[in-house]
C-alpha cells in the first residue's frame, strides 16, 4: 500500500529523533511491502527563522493532503521573547484546529524492563502498567465563556465548562474504537456527583456504550481516579475524560511509566489524518549531542500505523522491537541503569531497525 506522510522534524532534539523514526518506517516499508512517501513540512521556530511564521500557508497545505503527520516536537528559548501569537507553538495549535484534532491519545506504558525508572512500589507495578488516556482536546472549560467581573466581595474571575451531546459522543467513539483495539474496558472519569457537565457526559458515555456490545464501560470521580492511578494502575486500559481532567491524569499517567523519552501520543479527528508525535518538547538542552532518546518518536510512528493506516501488525513488530531491545539492556542516558549497555540516538534507531528484521 502507498501511503504519504507529512514530516515535521520541528526544532531541538526533533531532527534527530525523526530520522531514527523513519528509518524504522522505512524498515517496516521493505519487509511488509508498503511505500512511504515523505513531505518535509517546516513547523515551529526554524519556520519562524527561515519563512517568518510558525506553519506558512504552503507547509500546512502538505499536512492537509497528507494521510498522517508525524510530528518531532517545536520551541526552544530562542524564539521564547516573541509574543504569544508569534510563537512556535502556535504553528502546532493552528495545525491542531485545521485538522479538528479533537482527541488527544495517550498511551502510557511501563515496560517491566524500565521497572527501576517507575516511582511506584514493585507490588504495585506488578508485571508492568499498561493504559491508554484519550483526552478530549478542543472542549471544556479550557475554550468555554471566562472573564472577569465586580463582584460584592471584590473582583470575580469565572471559566465555564459547557459541552454538547455532539461533542462528548465523538470523543466516546474514539476511546471505544481505541479500547476495541486493546482490552475492551473504558473508564470514564468525571465529577457527576458536582457538575452538570459530567452528568450530561456520563450519560451520553452510556449511550454510546450501546453501540460498543463488546467493550466493557465503567465510571469513576476524578478524585478517585487520581488516587486509583497510583495505588492500582493495572485496573485499567482506556481512560476517556474531559479536557481539563485529561490535561492533569495523562501526566500524572505519563509520570508514573518513568521516563518522558519513550512515550508517544496521537491527536485525532473525524478524518484519519491524526498527529503523531512523542509526548516530550523540544529538549533544547540535549539537542545535537546524539543523546535524546528516540523511542518516543518511533512508538509515535507506530501508532500512526495502527490508527492511521490500520496496519496492526507493522505497529505491533515496532512495538516489540522496542521491547526487545530494552530487553537486551540497550538504553540511551535518560533511562540509562547499573550493568546497561549506553548507545547514543542514532545507535538506538538503528539497532531497533535492525531488530525488526
Ligand atoms: P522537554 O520535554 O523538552 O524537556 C524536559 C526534560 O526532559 C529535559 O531535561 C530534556 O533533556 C529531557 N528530555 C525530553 N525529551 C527527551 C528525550 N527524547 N530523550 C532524553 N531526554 C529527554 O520540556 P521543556 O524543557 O519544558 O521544553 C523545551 C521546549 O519544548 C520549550 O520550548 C517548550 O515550549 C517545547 N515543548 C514543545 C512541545 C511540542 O512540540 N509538542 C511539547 C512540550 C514542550
């Protein structure tokens, strides 16, 4: 099969963790017979440098003909004097609303290879934490009505969460359409024994768990679930919540897996054309000294196939090299252990594109 993906090396650590990736795809091209087409696309600071804005009209036109984007990541404190509109993250937000990337997915997962990296007891890591938290991401109390007025007792401040049936059940159909390719259990987190909101978003969960007879749904207070995340991860496999719930438990996920380096994220929308990209910034600090880790960039790729491209067993063989690979005490610095064997960022691609074979 062709496919054409939009590549954003981005700034930092980002050039450097794409080409490990796309080795991978290029790896995962030759053996399962599939043709990867790539369009560098500039986004973020070296946008700003060479071209004067964050995503120029022609780089956004490459992400929106394409079937993927697959993102490094952009920033860094060059660019950190420029007002908030001027800035390279804006390239990133604007990219996000063109493509109506209204789900932000998230898995987080503790290899039991990394277990030394995990803050959380041995009992309760047991073989390993393996969740997945699908954020809605353009709804909420982040984007509803906020303000400031003269109240009785001094100046008021208010943000208000609205969401719509529309809206909630969208994001319902991701995290069962996720779960369906996973264990076939969601978790809704909200607070329905205080807001209107979460009733509103409890109920259309219900609704759509109707049309998912093979997956599993429960409920759970985010006060709980913030709890349950530490003293027993292993409950559950997707976590589907609001936007600002989500913004706080997938780093609070992400946190407990250890290490920023090697987690992946996808924000999807209606159409199939999701972002991919690792959930860690720019890393300025590391940037050119073959140091970053680029396994976070490469499980990015992987979930492009799978969400993207329907290609499970290709997303399933990078995962496992991953696993393989860590397996053989190969780390990189930030997860670097007692006994391990170091290897920069170009090594660890290679010999994760070497194990795919
Ligand atoms: P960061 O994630 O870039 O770095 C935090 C720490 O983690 C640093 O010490 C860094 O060296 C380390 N780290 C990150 N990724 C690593 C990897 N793959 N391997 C090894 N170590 C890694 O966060 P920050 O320092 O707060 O932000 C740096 C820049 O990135 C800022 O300009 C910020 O705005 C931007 N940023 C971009 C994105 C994005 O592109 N989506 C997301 C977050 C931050």
């Amino acid at each position: 099969m062709n496919f054409h993906i939009a590549v954003i090396p981005g700034d930092g650590i980002g050039p450097e963790i794409m080409d490990q990736a796309l080795l991978v795809l290029k790896e995962i091209g030759s053996i399962y017979h599939h043709e990867f087409r790539f369009s560098e696309v500039m986004m973020g600071g070296c946008a700003i440098d060479k071209k004067g804005e964050a995503l120029p009209q022609e780089d956004l036109t490459i992400c929106l003909k394409s079937d993927a984007v697959l993102l490094g990541a952009v920033g860094g404190e060059k660019w950190d004097h420029l007002p908030g509109d001027q800035r390279p993250e804006r390239g990133l937000l604007r990219l996000r609303k063109e493509l109506g990337s209204y789900a932000n997915i998230r898995p987080a997962v503790l290899y039991k290879e990394l277990k030394d990296a995990c803050p959380l007891k041995s009992e309760i890591i047991g073989e390993g934490i393996d969740l997945c938290v699908v954020r809605e991401l353009t709804g909420g109390i982040y984007f509803g009505e906020k303000g400031r007025r003269r109240g009785t007792m001094g100046e008021q401040a208010y943000d208000i969460e609205i969401y719509s049936e529309t809206e909630i059940e969208s994001i319902a159909r991701t995290a069962f359409e996720v779960a369906r390719k996973r264990n076939k259990k969601v978790t809704s987190i909200d607070k329905a024994n205080v807001l209107e909101s979460s009733r509103l978003w409890r109920s259309v969960m219900e609704k759509v768990a109707g049309e998912y007879d093979d997956v599993v749904l429960n409920h759970m207070y985010i006060d709980n679930a913030a709890m349950q995340l530490i003293k027993n991860p292993s409950q559950f496999d997707v976590i589907v919540t609001t936007n600002m719930f989500g913004d706080i438990l997938s780093d609070e996920a992400s946190m407990i897996t250890g290490s920023i380096g090697i987690l992946p994220s996808a924000s999807l929308g209606e159409g199939k054309i999701g972002i991919y990209e690792p959930i860690h910034g720019s890393a300025p600090d590391i940037a050119g000294l073959d140091l970053a880790n680029p396994i976070g960039m490469i499980l990015s790729a992987a979930m492009m196939l799978r969400y993207s491209f329907d290609l499970e067993s290709e997303a399933k063989s990078i995962e496992n090299a991953v696993v393989n690979i860590l397996g053989k005490n190969i780390r990189t610095r930030d997860i670097m252990g007692e006994g391990m064997h170091l290897v920069g960022t170009k090594e660890m691609g290679k010999l994760i594109a070497d194990e795919l074979r």
